[in-house]
C-alpha cells in the first residue's frame, strides 16, 4: 500500500533533504555570484570568498539529518495505521521551508559581505560570517523544533 504511514513519513524526510538541497543551492549561487564579481577586482579575496560562499552549504546537513532520523529513528516506530505519517510530513514540511528560506537568505547576506570585500581589505569576513549565523540560527531552530516536535508525539 503506497499510502501507508511509513511511506507518507519517508516522503516528508525525502521533502526535508529536498528543501535543505535548494536552500544551500541557492545560497551558494547568490554568494558565488558576488564572489565572480569581486575576484576580478581583487583575486587576493579567493580564500574569502570561498569561505562566506560556502557557509549556506550547512542547510543541506539538516535536511539529511532529518531524513536519517526518520529513517532511522521514526520509519521502525511507526503504527501501521493512524495519521502518523502525516504528522511526520507535516512536521518535514516545515523543517524544509525553515532549510530552504534560510539557506537562500544566508547567501544574501554572504554575498553582501563579499561584496564589501576589496574595500576594507578582508576585514569584513568575521563580521560578515557573524551576520550569517543569525541566519543560521532559523535552519538551527527548525532543525531543532522538528525533532522536538516528533519527539513530543511519540515518534522518535
């Protein structure tokens, strides 16, 4: 049966990953974006570069995280019948929304901070990466309200 509660919850892990992916995708590319840019003023801020481009990559860790422990952790738990695999799903959708809008608004703000890169010298990087864990801060909560939230109806 293609509907049963462990299908519906792997399907909501596999949505987790999926937001997680696009978030980091499309963190990295607003980021790298600014970084092309900036590396033909001022090839002396690769190593920077790469450091505040790749900080939106961390979305893609959560999203697996969440689909190992359901996989792992929720899938072997689950009552053959009732509305716990939508639960599960539910609670992925919303892990994968905090994934995929943080990952994308992280690179915004990476990619300001890269852009003010050659006009101090490099010296925005710690504050600029600063500023990107406030971002973070939302994947970290969803991340940690998703397991909570699974814990909390007996799932986990």
């Amino acid at each position: 049966m293609l509907t049963d509660p462990a299908s519906i919850a792997t399907l909501g892990g596999g949505i987790a990953l999926a937001g997680g992916v696009t978030g980091s995708a499309i963190g990295i590319s607003i980021a790298a974006s600014a970084g092309t840019a900036i590396l033909s003023q001022d090839s002396r801020q690769l190593r920077n570069i790469i450091i505040l481009a790749s900080i939106p990559m961390s979305q893609t860790f959560y999203g697996l995280i969440v689909l190992v422990l359901i996989l792992t952790s929720v899938v072997p738990n689950l009552p053959s019948e009732g509305g716990s695999g939508f639960a599960v799903l539910a609670c992925s959708v919303v892990a994968a929304l905090a994934f995929a809008i943080s990952g994308a608004w992280k690179g915004n703000v990476c990619a300001s901070g890269i852009a003010f890169l050659p006009k101090t010298r490099g010296r925005i990087l710690t504050n600029s990466i600063m500023l990107a864990v406030f971002v973070e801060l939302i994947s970290v909560l969803g991340l940690v309200f998703t397991i909570m939230a699974l814990s909390m109806l007996s799932l986990m």
